[in-house]
C-alpha cells in the first residue's frame, strides 16, 4: 500500500524503514484510542462509574418513570448522572451524533433507523376532581363526558388521538383551558370542574399527589407503545447495554 516494505531485514532483526518510523506515532495513537474504547468497554462498572446519560423525554415519562430511575440509580450506581432532554424535531440528529443516548416515550418519527425496545402499552383515562359534583366513576357516559368543560393538553402525537378520534365521531368538546404539557395538568383539574382526558398511567402517578379520580374513558381512544430508542453508535457499547437493560427491567411493565 505504501509502495514501502516498512521493515528490512538486517541479520537476524527486521530494521524499520524511514516511513514505518514516521508514521509509528500514527499508527501507536490509533492502537491507543482503540485500547482506550475496548478498555471502557470491558471494566465498565456502574457501581464506580460516573458516566453522564443524556436522555431525550417526553414530559409524561418525566412525570411517570424518571423518579424510578432516579431511585434505583442513587441505590445501584450512585455515580451515574442524568441529563434530561426534551423532545425536539432535532432529536433524531442529536442521537445520531452522539449528544442523545436515548429517547424514551411515544415517538413514532424514530421507528426508522433507530433501534428500539417497547416498555408497555398506553391507554386514555379521564381524570377530574374527586369531589366533582356531576361526575361518577361507576356510570360516566359519553353524554356526561361531552357536557363538561375540557383542559385540552397539546403534548406530542398523543395530542392528536384525542382529537382526531373526536373529529371522526363529529365530537366538538368543550375547552376551558388548553396547555402545552401534561406537567400541570393534576393541580388544574383538582381546582375546577373541568376534566382532562390523559394517559393512563400518568392518572396512576397524579392520582397519589392530587385529589382526584379516575374515570374510564367513553371513546376507544387509540391506544400506543412506550418504547426506548437508541442510535447504531451506541448499540454495543457495554454501559449503553447496562443503561438500556436497566431501563427495561424497571419499566417492562411500568
């Protein structure tokens, strides 16, 4: 390749030419980043390591699945640190340079070209207060759920199975307030009488820290996969596998 033997036999002893001494710096620093990766690979060890996770969310899964991370880290990898991320049509580019490791919620824009793993599946539940002066879990209608007023979350794709299925029906509901995440949504509901329709296990999250109820939903709302999502990049690397695997085991079944 180099038109060069690179080594020269003197004897008993292969002498190195002129080129294999100036390019044995290159050749010596590449031999060294390779050792340093597989060496990163192999001691890999997540009750020592610090290693930064940066991970792309929705705001639901803030709200549902970090705070059992978060626990289960401080107890088996207390080094471990997190960086939390929203999701952005950018997201895609940023796993695919390496500023993501992993993007977790309801993304179908990252079905292609990434890998993926699924947690469980989604469905919509109503909430309201539980002191609601109209409204009985045991006999909620799709009569009772039109004739309240609505906090309408416009929160990802999720968004848009809510309303598109109403739109099928010929179902205009009725808005008191629209908001742009789910992040707020317990508080408002448990402080008027409107309802807000939501994800399941959400409603199992902010029916512990309100004072709400839960209410099933009148409509077949369609229903959706929490999945994690990774780049090629990252697929064999051993404290990436570590950090997927954890991820799974915790959330498989949410």
């Amino acid at each position: 390749h180099f038109n060069d033997p690179l080594f020269i036999r003197v004897g008993n002893e292969m002498i190195p030419t002129e080129l294999a001494k100036q390019i044995f710096p290159l050749i010596s620093e590449v031999i060294d980043k390779v050792e340093s990766i597989n060496n990163f690979n192999v001691n890999f060890d997540p009750l020592t390591s610090d290693q930064l996770f940066t991970i792309a969310m929705t705001d639901v899964s803030h709200l549902v699945l970090l705070p059992q991370l978060t626990n289960y880290l401080k107890e088996k990898a207390p080094l471990i640190r997190l960086n939390i991320r929203p999701i952005t049509p950018e997201t895609s580019y940023q796993m695919a340079n390496g500023e993501i490791d992993l993007a977790i919620g309801f993304l179908p824009q990252l079905e292609e070209g990434f890998y993926q793993q699924k947690f469980f599946r989604q469905h919509y539940v109503v909430i309201s207060s539980k002191s609601h002066p109209r409204l009985d879990p045991n006999n909620f209608t799709l009569e009772d759920y039109m004739r309240e007023s609505h906090i309408d979350i416009d929160a990802g794709i999720g968004h848009y199975h809510i309303k598109n299925e109403l739109q099928n029906k010929g179902l205009d509901r009725n808005i008191l307030i629209r908001l742009p995440s789910y992040l707020g949504v317990g508080l408002v509901v448990q402080e008027t009488d409107a309802i807000a329709t939501v994800p399941y296990y959400l409603s199992q999250v902010l029916l512990v820290r309100e004072n709400l109820q839960i209410l099933p939903a009148p409509l077949d709302f369609p229903t959706y996969d929490v999945k994690q999502h990774w780049h090629m990049s990252c697929h064999h690397k051993s404290s990436h596998k570590w950090f997927r695997q954890t991820c799974y085991e915790l959330f498989k079944t949410a």
